[in-house]
C-alpha cells in the first residue's frame, strides 16, 4: 500500500488514545504526556471504559461511541483487545493506528495477523506493534515513548528498534539536531521500511533519512523503495545483528563467502545507500548531513594550531581513502596542508588563515580544527570560524562545506557552530567520518549513474541448451550437474572450459587419457561423485599424470582413500582433463548463490582451495551489467594482481566483467540453478578459463519463473517485451531501454529540431547532461519502463526512431508517460503502436491509471489519445496544457 493515507499518520488533525489511563507510568499516560509536551494543536480523544475524563479530557468507552472520527489512533491496550479496537477504528474510517502494545504473541495465540487483515479491509494503515510510537515535531506531533521531544529539523528517522530510535533522539537533543520525522516501525504487520523511504524521498520537508534496521522481510519492495529514495537524498542505514552466528548449510565456496552480512552491505551499496557500523557513525552522519548538503570534489584541506593533531587528522584522512588537497603557498604562509597557525592562534589568526581558504579553488573543503591554550580561547575562535564561513557564503555562489572541531568547552563553540550552520564534532576522527558520509554518498551516485559499456553483439547465450541440460539432470533426481553437464552450462553462455570426459573406471580412465597423453600433454584426473563437492577434500585430485599407468594408479589411489574417508559417499567415476599450464594466470573465484532474503548473489573473489580462509570476495545483486561487474572486481584485494606488474600483463579485465554479467543472466534464466562455484576460474591478458566448476540444482518453486524473476530483489531486464513492428513497409524493433542506451538516446535528443524538443519537454533544451540522459536509461523495472524503437543503420548498429516511457507510483494507482517520436517515422504509426504496448505493460503491472501532459497546441499526440480512449481536458492552472488520462480499471 506504500504511501497511502501517511497523511493521516504524519499530519493528524485529531488523535484518538485507546487505553488512556491517569496512573503514572502507564502506557497510555505516556503518551498522553507526550502529546501534550509537544503541544498538539488538534482533538486528542481519550478512549477509556473505566474512567470518565483522564487528565481533564472526556472519555468514551469504545472507538465506536467517538463522535469525531481521528485520522489517527493510538493503541495502549492489552494484547487480546488489539483487533477488536482495530476493527473499531477501521469501521469509523480512522485513517491510521499506532499500536505500542508490546509483545502480542507469536504463533496461532498472535492477535497481530488478524489485526492487520481487518485493517487492510477496512483501509486502515498500522504502525508497529511493539512500536515506540512517532513524532512530527513541525506538526507538533509526538505520540512517543521518547524521554525528550525530538526538535524540528529536516532529517527523518525511521527505526525498526524503538531503544535506537529513542538513542538517536537523545543523541540529537545534545547537539541542537532536528528532525522533521521520526518513526519507531517495531514488529511490522503493514507499515515498514520501504513505505517509509517511498514517502520521504518525496518530502519536500526532508533532506536526509536516517534508517536503522535488522532485517528486510520483502527484499524487492526494500531495492526498489531504497533506489528511488537515495537518487533523490541521502539515506544513512544502520544494521543491527550483522554479525549473528551463519546458521546457513553452505556447500559450495560461493554459498560459504556469501554470508547474509555481506549480502546486506551488497544491498545497500547496489541502492546507493550509506552504510554505517555502529551508532558512533550514525551520530557522524547525523552532525555532517543535518547541517551540511552533499557536495561536489573530495580534496580537504585542514586548517588548526596544532601541528600534532593536524596530522593525525591527515592520516585518518587518508587511512579511509580520502584526499588531501594541494594547498598551495598565500600571503603569511607557506604551501602545505595541513595548515598550522601555532598553538597560541586566537580567533583573528583563524579567520585571516580561514577567508582565503574559503575563496580558493584548490580545495573542495575546509576541517577546522581548534586546540584551546591558556592564549586561545575555544569560544573566541569558533565564534570567529562561524563569523567567517557566515561573511564569505553571504557573498558566495558556491559555499565551500566547512568542519570543525573545538577540543575546549564544546557547549560553547557548538552554539556558535550551529548558529553558523557548520558540522561540529568532538574529535578529528569523528569529523573526517561525517565529511566522509557527504563525499561517498555523491561517489555513490555517480557509480550508480555511470554509463555501462554495451556487451558483445556475439554473445547470445544458448538458453535452450542450458535449460535442457539443467532439466535432464532434475528429471534423474540429481541434486548436483555432473562434470560434462556443468561444462555444457557454462559453455552455453559463452564461458570458457576445459575438455572434459568422463570415464566409470580407471581403464576406462586410461583410455580416455592416451590421445592428451600421445599429443605430449599432461592430464588431471578427478573422482566424480555427487556427494562429494570439494574433491581436494578426500585427495579426490591428481595432476601431471604422464602414462596410462599413472593414470591407473592414480584412479586405484583415488577410489582407496575416498571409500576409507567418506565411505558414503558414492563414486561414480572420474573426470579426466587436460593439464592446464598456469603460468602468469590469476586464480579467481566466481558464482551464484542464493540468499534467504535477497535471492541471487554473485560473488567473485581470490580463488584456489584455501579461498574461504583468505576470504577475499565480493558481492553482487543481480542483474549486474559491465559497470556493476567492474565495480564488483574492483571491490576486491586480488583486484590489484590484475593489474599489470613487473613481467606480469595485466589481465583482461573486461573479460572477467563479462563472466560475472554472464553468471548474473544464467541465474535470470536457470532459477532451478540454486549455487554455481567456478574456482578457479584462471585469467591473463588472453581472457578467462573456467579450470573446475561446480553446480547446485533443485527444482524451481511456483513462480520462480514467471514474468518479473520474482527470485530477485532487483527485477531483470524485461526481455520478454521485445516487439518487431512491420510498420509501413519498415521494420522496427521495440525493446524495454538498457542502461547502455545512453549514447543511443544522446544521438536521438541532438537529431531532433528545437520543435521537437519544445513539444516532448514544453520548452527549449540546450544540452542533456549525463545525469539527465541516466534517469531516462537506468531504470527500476519494478516501477518503470521505457521502450524504445529502433532500425539496423548502415553500419550494422541501432538507429532510435523514437521511445515512450511510464513511471508509475510507488502503489501503482498511477503512471505518467512521456513519448517522442523522430520526423523520419512519423506518418508510420509508430507513436500508437509505442503508447499501445506502453498501456499493455501497465496493465500487466496492475497500474491503475495512465495519465500525461500534452501541449494543446500537439494535435497530433491528442488525437492518438483519443484514438485509445484518453480522457482529455485543460489544466485549470495553465490553459496551455492538456492532461490526459485513461483508466485501466487494475489498480
């Protein structure tokens, strides 16, 4: 349900207190405190059976006898009343209830379930239960179990633990910070995390979220709701519990590296969130983005009297990756940074030394750092660093960010701090943490925004031939592909392996060794067995067998210790294979594995037998494109030994993107594919070699296949909307966009004229940013799709004649659409034939309704409008306008 009815929860006109009692310490009467502590201008109804007023307020006995129908009610009651009372104020029309009844019940003595499914009949939106409650300091709002009233600001807390939530507020109250929300979710039945990031991305009141969390119950409502928000602002996450014991039954390498913590921290670097460890950073972040917007640049310059702890802020700087910039030579002073005054600077010194730093284009920030001295007061130098930064923004376009820490009486220099706007914190290292958050949240955007490279035009896996091999094996009730089958999988999509054979026995295995050993080669012998996964375990490998006795004997050895250390395990043969030389060749690790949570994973990493040790490995949600399949490499320590050193060429890293992208469509396609390990998967500068591989395969439950991979918390590339259109004598094909698309869009928008573009965007348009031209290609087909038309040009590429997109809500009730179609195809049909399967995708998604702006003076695009029967009509507020709409009855 999202975002629906949030402004009878946020901005209540009236609020109904079930369980409202006088007697101090009780749960209703704090809450009752709270309320009138924070001065809420609306009806608070006391709803008591037992009393006839409470702290002065008139009772009813039941919701039902409520003679005003609150847009918000509070439950303070027993367990076993909760669904009674939510019945109650459903049937009255209340818009949304609180429930801070702790601990309801688990299993079939849990009110909870049959609360929630009277609720969502009766359009009842539920907060908690076991919630903390809720607080909108603007609206004057705080029905919370907090011991201070949160303060107005413009950063919105939501906390799945109300003790974190209520931490944080305390934290703030100290240090002067505000929020304009704050949300304890407690046991989730409706309203969770994801509800929550949908509204404030949009809250014009709200310049950052702060999210703590322990779990995600929908991973890809979480994705979907988590991009969209930090696109729009920055979101700080705090997860608790990342480190409670790994209960998962691993077999493969792969399913061992990909521990749920790590798939957590994939998540929310995939979703451009900011991750912090513990509270500590949360009140870094907390300081750094309640007074301070993300910035462009990282370079840091440090300005203080002490030359000591100006390196010391210096090193941390740079042990977390951060830059230092180049400050070069001024008036009184040497080049350098860090900048020290001397120890006995006063406030005139930091402000002659601060003015020029705030004007100069060597850095992009300034950190002020202060160590007070009997001749230099903590409170004169930052009310002179706050008088400064004030004077120089006063003038200024651009406002250099600007740091401090006051190591004296922090009371003092916060106040002038906070009067000035500028992040304070109490040591060096905190402040580096918090210019930090600023810095890798912009880093992460454009990580997300970056333009992938297209992938090779040859590679068209051979999905008929993977799904048949995948199917035979399942229909033999194997739970493992054997050897020739797990190389045909990767062989048909287009990675790289080893001839294999195999063979029952160990003549049979000599046999099969004799042509590698008669052309001069060497030959690896393995056992197969399909209850045996990591072979070395058992000896199970032997290499550089050079006879057909070796190869005998090895098999005879092999068979011997495998039957005396896992006497179970059955032998099915062995695996015979070429040597491979390794040479120069990398060891690497790269698969799939499956998260209870967030589904598909890949992972790539440092491969070999001792891989879980080193545990040098990074993950990955899927759909993963070159970019992202980059970025996951170079997330890694090996990443380095990829690079070219001494004799040793660089491997071929594009090579090694395009595998993990390949693994990451296998898992799109096979979703009876449960765990892959390619280790190790061998590279050098001629490209990658799949050496031994292994495959995990179960059959797939209902509706892992259908339409979206529902599997994934990030929803693939929607191949099955490819169209061809035989459209007067030509041939067009409509795909759904691809993030690669950018160049082809750039091309399009630059072969329009100016009428065009006036019409697709009602005014001129001078250039198309990066930024712009990544909204309308990397797209969350979850919530949105973009089609765009194509033709083969001369030169065997695509040439786009034009797209239409639609992005709908967050609950799907409505989509708004947007079409441009190229001079050279019009008169083809091919704007009815976009705004068609655009309106068919909507109503596969369960849009409710499809609606647009249109230029009344485009008599065209109204008339194909009406062609699909658009409702049309002016807007009241510019005449010039015409707003389309057409309902499609699935909402």
């Amino acid at each position: 349900m999202s975002t629906y009815r949030f402004d009878k929860l946020l901005a209540p006109r009236s609020v109904a207190l079930v369980g409202a009692v006088a007697r101090e310490g009780s749960l209703g009467r704090s809450v009752l405190d709270s309320l009138r502590r924070a001065g809420f201008p609306g009806a608070i109804l006391p709803v008591q059976p037992d009393h006839e007023s409470v702290d002065g307020l008139p009772c009813v006995p039941r919701v039902a006898d409520l003679t005003v129908v609150p847009d918000l009610v509070l439950i303070a009651v027993p367990p076993a009343s909760v669904p009674e009372v939510v019945a109650q104020a459903a049937a009255i029309g209340a818009g949304a209830a609180v429930i801070l009844t702790a601990r309801l019940g688990r299993g079939p003595d849990d009110p909870g379930p049959v609360a929630h499914r009277i609720a969502r009949a009766g359009g009842l939106r539920l907060l908690g239960p076991d919630s903390a409650g809720l607080a909108v300091p603007a609206a004057k709002l705080d029905a919370s179990l907090f011991a201070h009233a949160p303060a107005a600001g413009d950063l919105a807390l939501v906390s799945q633990s109300g003790t974190v939530a209520a931490a944080i507020v305390e934290w703030a109250a100290r240090h002067g910070t505000g929020f304009s929300a704050v949300l304890s979710l407690g046991s989730v039945l409706d309203i969770g995390v994801a509800d929550c990031l949908d509204h404030f991305a949009a809250d014009y009141r709200t310049r950052a979220i702060l999210l703590c969390l322990d779990r995600v119950a929908d991973a890809r409502r979480f994705m979907s709701a988590a991009r969209a928000a930090a696109r729009a602002k920055p979101v700080v996450v705090l997860r608790a519990g990342r480190h409670r014991p790994d209960t998962r039954a691993a077999v493969t390498h792969t399913g061992a590296l990909a521990r749920p913590d790590a798939v957590y921290a994939a998540a929310f670097r995939r979703a451009g969130l900011l991750a912090v460890p513990d509270l500590d950073a949360m009140f870094s972040a907390v300081e750094a983005l309640g007074r301070q917007r993300p910035f462009p640049g990282d370079r840091l310059a440090i300005l203080t009297n002490g030359r000591g702890i100006g390196l010391l802020a210096a090193d941390r700087l740079t042990d977390r990756a951060g830059i230092l910039a180049e400050v070069p030579e001024a008036e009184g002073r040497p080049a350098g940074n860090p900048i020290d005054l001397g120890i006995d600077a006063g406030g005139p010194a930091f402000s002659a030394a601060l003015a020029p730093l705030l004007a100069d284009r060597s850095s992009d920030a300034v950190l002020a750092i202060h160590v007070p001295t009997v001749r230099s007061d903590a409170g004169a130098v930052a009310g002179a660093i706050a008088e400064t930064v004030t004077r120089a923004r006063a003038g200024q376009t651009r406002k250099k960010p600007v740091f401090a820490v006051s190591l004296g009486d922090a009371e003092v220099a916060r106040a002038a701090f906070a009067g000035a706007g500028i992040p304070h914190f109490a040591t060096d290292s905190e402040a580096i943490e918090g210019l930090l958050h600023l810095v890798r949240y912009r880093e992460a955007q454009d990580d997300l925004m970056r333009t992938p490279d297209s992938l090779p035009r040859d590679f068209s896996p051979d999905t008929a031939r993977a799904r048949s091999i995948v199917a035979a094996a399942l229909r033999q009730g194997a739970a493992w592909l054997d050897p020739v089958a797990v190389n045909g999988l990767l062989e048909a999509y287009g990675i790289p392996t080893v001839p294999i054979t195999l063979a029952p026995d160990q003549d049979s295995a000599a046999t099969a060794a004799w042509p590698i050993i008669a052309a001069g080669g060497t030959v690896a012998l393995k056992v197969v067995s399909p209850d045996v996964v990591h072979k070395s375990d058992i000896g199970g490998v032997r290499l550089d067998l050079t006879s057909e006795a070796d190869v005998r004997d090895a098999a005879r050895s092999i068979l011997a210790r495998a039957r005396r250390e896992r006497p179970d395990a059955r032998v099915t043969g062995f695996a015979v294979q070429p040597m491979v030389r390794r040479g120069q060749r990398r060891e690497l690790i790269a698969g799939l594995a499956e998260d209870a949570v967030f589904g598909p994973v890949v992972v790539f990493g440092r491969g070999g037998t001792a891989v879980e040790v080193i545990d040098d490995r990074a993950l990955g949600l899927p759909p993963l494109d070159l970019a992202l399949a980059r970025d996951l490499i170079g997330r890694t320590r090996v990443a380095r030994r990829l690079e070219g050193y001494r004799d040793v060429p660089a491997a071929d890293l594009g090579a090694i993107a395009l595998t993990l992208v390949k693994l990451s469509q296998l898992a799109a396609d096979l979703p009876q594919v449960r765990e892959l390990d390619i280790n190790p998967l061998l590279a050098d500068e001629t490209g990658v070699l799949a050496l031994d591989a292994r495959v995990r395969i179960g059959r797939a439950e209902r509706g892992c296949q259908g339409r979206g991979h529902p599997r994934f918390a990030i929803r693939p590339y929607p191949a099955e909307w490819v169209r061809t259109l035989n459209l007067k004598d030509r041939t067009i094909r409509v795909r759904p966009v691809r993030p690669e698309d950018e160049g082809l869009f750039l091309a399009f928008f630059k072969g329009l004229d100016p009428e065009d573009l006036r019409l697709r965007f009602f005014g001129p348009v001078r250039e198309f940013s990066h930024a712009f031209l990544a909204r309308l290609t990397q797209l969350d087909y979850a919530r949105a799709i973009a089609f765009v038309a194509t033709e083969v040009d001369p030169q065997g590429g695509e040439r786009m004649l034009g797209a239409v997109r639609l992005h709908a809500d967050a609950s799907h009730e409505s989509g708004e659409y947007a079409i441009a179609v190229g001079r050279d195809a019009r008169g083809t049909g091919l704007a009815f034939a976009l705004m068609r399967l655009m309106i068919d995708w909507a109503r596969s998604e369960g849009v409710g309704r499809v609606e647009g702006m249109v230029l009344a003076e485009n008599r065209p695009m109204l008339a194909v409008c009406r062609r699909l029967g658009f409702s049309q009509g002016r807007d009241p507020e510019d005449p010039g306008l015409v707003t389309v709409k057409l309902e499609l009855g699935v909402g």
